[in-house]
C-alpha cells in the first residue's frame, strides 16, 4: 500500500504481501544474497506513515511478510534505527537476526 506520508512531505510504501518480498528474495538469491536489511524503519512508525497510523494491523503484516518470504528463501533480516515496538515484535519473527543502530 502506497500512502499519502503528510507529515514528512512525500509518499510511503509499505509492502504488505509476502509475494513483493519472495520475488524479492528469490532474486536476489539467485545473484547470492544472504541477507536483507530493512533500514530506516524510525521513518516507518507512529507519524511516519499515514497506513501504520490508520490500520493497526498493518506494520505487523509488513514484517511478518518479510519474514515469511525470509523463510522461505532461507534469508537473514537485519532491522535497522528500529523502534522499541520494531524490536519487540521482532522476537516474534525467527528470521530477523540481528538489529543495528546509529547515533
């Protein structure tokens, strides 16, 4: 879903269907990709985005889409300038291994 993102100026996508994700990483597989890191999710949180705002369901979809594609092409997720609410519900999903942040 693609949303009208106001607050910071422009538009916001937010993949929520596993199939984007698997044809994601059964390309990159094919060239040798191991693992996939999903940067900036601060951007994507309470006043990022106008869908995470207005559907409670939607940014647990949108990782749990990328993580079962993740399973299923045996790819790591890397979480990056990830929330409190990122990380807590990524203990929810096998694939994400690690996270990372900047000061």
């Amino acid at each position: 879903k693609i949303t009208n993102n106001t607050s910071h100026g422009g538009f916001t996508a937010i993949p929520t269907d596993v199939e984007f994700y698997k044809d994601l990483f059964r390309n990159g597989t094919q060239i040798g990709m191991t693992l996939f890191e999903q940067d900036f999710l601060c951007s994507y949180g309470i006043g990022g985005t106008g869908l995470t705002s207005t559907d409670v369901d939607a940014g647990s979809n949108w990782l749990r889409a990328m993580n079962d594609a993740a399973l299923a092409y045996n790819v790591s997720v890397q979480l990056c300038m990830a929330n409190t609410y990122h990380l807590m519900f990524s203990t929810t999903l096998p694939r994400v291994t690690n996270a990372r942040a900047t000061g």
